[in-house]
C-alpha cells in the first residue's frame, strides 16, 4: 500500500509542493504540499526586457561592450534606464547573475534585487566629516569603484576602511558599524549569504547590548538573522537555519509586542517561518509544535483590525504547521484544525486584496482538503481539493508564475490520482514537470517523479503486464537521486515504500523471489526513517508491505516461519491503522490479514 496525498517537504513531502505564503518582510522560504513565499512575477515588465534576452546579456556579460550586437547594446541602455543604474555598474550585475548560476526564470528578478542594492550602495563609502584623511581617500576610492561596477575592489577598500576604523574604535565605533554592514550589503548583492551574516554580526558585535546604539545593533542582528535564513532556505543548509533560528529567538526577546506592537508580529513571524522550514526537514514534531505555539501567541493579540493581513498570516501560518504535524501523525484532528484556521485566514486573504496571498492560501487549503480526504471514507474532501486547486490556477498561470503553476498542477495530480482518475493525474504530473526540471527545482522535480511513479503504478496495476511497472520504479529510482536521506529523509523514506510497493507488484507477476526479495529490502530502508514513535502511521504502512512481500516469498518457498512474521507485521499494522483513525489504510490490512492467515495454516498443515 502506498502512502497517499503526502508532502515534500522542499516546503516538498512526497506528493504535494512546497508551503508558500507571502511576508511582509521580504524573507525568501520555499519545498510538497504546502507552499511558503510568494513568487517576484512582474520583473520582466520592470525591466521591459523578455527573459530570453536577458539571459543573453548574462552569458555575455563578459564580453567587451564593442564586441556585442547592437540589440545587445540598445537592451544594456534599457537596462540603465530602467534600473537607473550606470553602464559599468550594468555589467558587473549582468556578471554577478553569470557568477551565481540563477535559474533562467529568476534572472529578471535578481537583476532586479541587485540593482536595488546597487542603489543602497550608492552612499557606502561617501567621506564624513572628521575622517582621517587616508581614511577618506580608501572611501572616495571604494565609492568610485562602487559606481564602475567593481564590487570585489570596493568590498576590498572598505576592509581597509574597516582595518583603519577599528584602531580608533572608541572613536569611530558607529562608521566602523556601518561599514561591516555595508560589506554585508556587498555580499547581499553578491548572493553570498554566508558571509553577509558574518559582516552583519561583526557590526551588531560593535555595539554593548542597551548602548545608545541599541537600535542600530537590532537592525544588524536581524539583517544576520534574514542572510542566515537565506543561506538555509536557498541552499539547503540545515545548520544555518539552526543558527538562524537561534538568532530570530534572541531578536523575539528583544522586540517585544510592548515596545514594538507594529513591528512585533512580523519579528514572530521570522521565527516562525525558520522553525517551519527546518522542522518540516527534519523528522518529529518538535519545532512545528513550536511553530503553532509561535502564531497562537500572535492570534491572542488584538491585531486584526489594525494589522488583518499579519493576523491572516499567522493563521496561515498555524495551519500550514498542524497541516505537516497532521500528515505525520494519526486521525484527522490536527487536519480539520488546519482547514478551519485556513478557510479564517481566507476571510482577510480576499483574492481581490491580496490574489497571490490568496492563491498560497487556497492552494494550502486545498492540500489539507486532500490529505484528510484520504482517511475517510468517500470522495466528498478530495473534490472540493480538486475545486480548490483549480481556483488557485485561475491567478497561479505558468507565464505569470510557472513554479507556482507547476506545484498547483503537481497537487492537482496528486488528487486526481487519488480519486482514480489515473491518465488526467499522470497528465498532471507530466504539464508540472515541463517547469519542475531537476536542474532548476531538484526536490520539487523528485517530488513530482514520484508521484507520476504512484500514478504509473496504479495504471499498470489495472492493466496488466509489466511495461507500467518498470516506468514507476524508473520513475522512483530517479527520484531518489535527489531525494537521499541526508537531505530530506521523510520523503526519501516514502519513495523507498512506494519503490517496494511496485517491486512486490513486478514480483506477484514474476516467477522467483528476486523483485520481492528487493522489495523487502526497500521497506526495510523506509522503516529506519518511518519509526513506530515518531511516525505510528507510516510505520505501519511500510511494515505491514514489507509482511505483504514477505507472505508471498514465504507462500513461494513454502516458508511456515516466514509466514508466521508476516502475519505478526500484517496484524500490527492492521490494528495500528485501525485505532489511528485510517480507515481505508485498515480495510487493506484487513483483507491482508486473511490471506495471511489461511497461508500459515497452509503451510502448519503439510
């Protein structure tokens, strides 16, 4: 038995798309069934280039000016119209994108967030009065090379800068400051998240807690906070989203809802999101346990008349997390609890005040819709998932959206699939794959291989023969290419039981033990992440396949003992269904069991 209507957590589990959800701090989080962050889908328009011929620029970024077409000239002068950027300044952002390996469908957005910084930049390095002269020229230098473009020697001159400010620092202890956070700035527009956290760090570090500097300090540990938040949410780094966590803790603390009312909801919605994005990574509860609590405390707070979209926000943010705790665990509780505080936050989420707020939202609904329609019985919850998911593809279009719309399509699949309506799913699947490339997305692209795998399975299934079979293993194994238990072990472990599932089908069909045999030894990997205490469900799920695989090498080989096992798994994951509140998961066991039974007394017999 598969397990259904999953997540990757990526914000991807096995089958639906990451949780995205739209801040108003510009904190990036992605993953899948939920989907977390909203997407840039207006730059093209901004910079009035198409993103084709961006691309171009980038890869000829480094070519003399002389040396380009005059298209390619004529779209440079665009650009610095439009940026309001200088020429030089034009090509060393057209070099950062080459240098940084953007996806093609992020380059007109990061040309976009670089020039911004660019313009922050303008004033980095501009002499003070008072500053010693040779400190004032290394400024006027690094200020000179900022405007022609060359960041490295810029960020190089301001280190001297930092060098020299720092044997007075009694005396020059805020331009010291400001200059580390300036070369975090550089390092922000340079995409080095890492090391813009160290520069922010070092300019919180400058100042004592509860100095004169007090919020000057504030601002430099949030802006290490967002970069290490970044650093884990874009590059898969776990143990910078612990650091960021810890350090959106410390600013919790110090941003209090007393001193900062304003301010404050979106300080626990920082938290909140880092805590989400790492706990949905890892197994347990632990963190999104921490996560609600997080939000529930925001919601007791009398903010929706003056703040109604941070109030939405947080219960979005509640639901996405008892969505996650309610795939994990058993019954339906935590599912409906999650519906409930979603269709809320739909009531200050309109389509018509916020449509990409809402579309997150309506998308998220319709992946809690899903889920808890497949532990009951009937098909009344996996519709209205259906109707959700097509709503949300009325403002999720792939040309003004494409990642967005292939997680929606990916979702709708993953219904359609489990309402039996198998060619429309695997249709689903392969419309979302056409923008889920494993170049671009790789979880995002594994989750979806997967599910198009369920979807082959259960096709070949009724067919007959082996043909769709062999797809769906293919289609698993490719999967796990990028799907390792290092870096998302809940997902790796469904794939390992889905991949056993359509092994112990090619076995039933085959002569010999040789697929089952590879079967067993799948669920037994899915079992070292799918343990009873953290995970009762899906423990029993993949226990209860590997003594389905086990019953037929023992009816086989004519294997009392091994039957006998088979019939203690199939038992127990039989009645772990059964009061977990899986009813469809426990009527499969159930006839397991049977069958499982009269094979041992078979076999007693002879």
């Amino acid at each position: 038995m598969k397990r259904h209507l999953s997540f990757v957590a990526a914000l991807g589990v096995c089958f639906f798309a990451p949780i995205t959800a739209t801040y108003a701090q510009q904190i990036r989080a992605e993953t899948g069934g939920i989907a977390i962050g909203g997407s840039v889908t207006s730059s093209t328009v901004i910079i009035g280039i198409a993103q084709e011929k961006v691309d171009e620029l980038v890869r000829d970024a480094k070519r003399p000016l002389e040396e380009l077409t005059t298209q390619q000239r004529e779209n440079i002068a665009l650009l610095k119209e439009k940026l309001d950027l200088n020429e030089r300044q034009v090509r060393a952002a057209l070099g950062i994108l080459g240098e940084n390996d953007i996806a093609p469908e992020r380059l007109a957005a990061k040309l976009v967030e670089i020039a911004e910084r660019f313009k922050n930049l303008q004033a980095t390095a501009s002499a003070q009065p008072g500053d010693d002269p040779k400190i004032a020229a290394l400024k006027t230098a690094a200020q000179k090379a900022v405007d022609a473009g060359e960041l490295t020697k810029a960020d190089a001159l301001l280190a001297d800068v930092e060098t020299e400010q720092r044997r007075a620092l009694d005396r020059l202890a805020v331009d010291a400051a400001e200059t580390s956070a300036r070369r975090g700035e550089i390092a922000l527009t340079r995409l080095h998240y890492a090391e813009a956290a160290t520069h922010f760090a070092k300019a919180a570090a400058i100042f004592p807690p509860n100095s004169a500097h007090e919020d000057k300090r504030i601002s430099y540990l949030t802006n290490e906070a967002n970069a290490l938040y970044q650093q884990g949410e874009e590059l898969g780094d776990n143990s910078a989203l612990l650091l960021a966590i810890e350090r959106r803790r410390r600013l919790a603390e110090l941003i209090t809802s007393e001193r900062a009312p304003l301010e404050w909801p979106r300080v626990q919605n920082a938290l909140w999101i880092a805590l989400f994005t790492l706990g949905e990574r890892e197994g347990g509860t632990a963190r999104l346990e921490e996560a609600i609590t997080i939000h529930r405390g925001v919601l007791t707070q009398p903010i929706r008349e003056r703040l109604p979209l941070e109030w939405a926000m947080a219960q979005s943010g509640v639901a996405n997390a008892l969505q996650v705790i309610g795939m994990r665990e058993g019954g339906t509780l935590k599912l409906e609890q999650a519906i409930a505080a979603y269709q809320e936050a739909l009531k200050e989420r309109t389509r018509e005040r916020a449509p990409l707020q809402w579309a997150t939202t309506q998308n998220n609904l319709g992946s809690a819709l899903a889920s808890l329609g497949e532990r009951q019985s009937g098909t009344s919850k996996l519709e209205q998932a259906v109707a959700a998911f097509r709503e949300v593809l009325l403002e999720y279009t792939r040309e003004r959206a494409p990642l967005d719309w292939a997680m929606t399509q990916n979702n709708l699949g993953t219904v359609l699939w489990r309402l039996r309506r198998t060619e429309e799913a695997i249709a689903a699947f392969r419309e979302a794959l056409k923008e889920r490339t494993r170049e671009r997305v790789p979880l995002q692209w594994a989750a979806t291989q997967s599910n198009l795998g369920n979807a082959l399975g259960d096709l070949g299934g009724r067919e007959g023969g082996t043909a769709k079979l062999e797809e769906a293993v293919a289609a698993y194994r490719e999967a796990l290419k990028e799907y390792t238990r290092e870096r998302a072990a809940p997902e790796w472990a469904t794939t390992q039981n889905n991949l056993g599932v359509e092994l112990r089908r090619l076995g039933e069909r085959e002569s010999g033990t040789a697929k089952l045999e590879e079967a067993v030894a799948a669920f037994r990997e899915a079992l070292l992440e799918r343990t009873r205490e953290r995970m009762p469900l899906d423990w029993a799920q993949s226990f209860g396949n590997e003594g389905a695989a086990l019953m037929l090498i023992a009816e086989r080989r004519k294997d009392v003992a091994i039957a006998e096992t088979a019939l203690s798994q199939i038992n127990a994951a039989f009645e772990t269904m059964r009061d977990g509140g899986n009813a469809p998961s426990a009527a499969y066991y159930e006839r397991q069991l049977f069958r499982a039974r009269a094979l041992v007394s078979k076999l007693r017999g002879q």
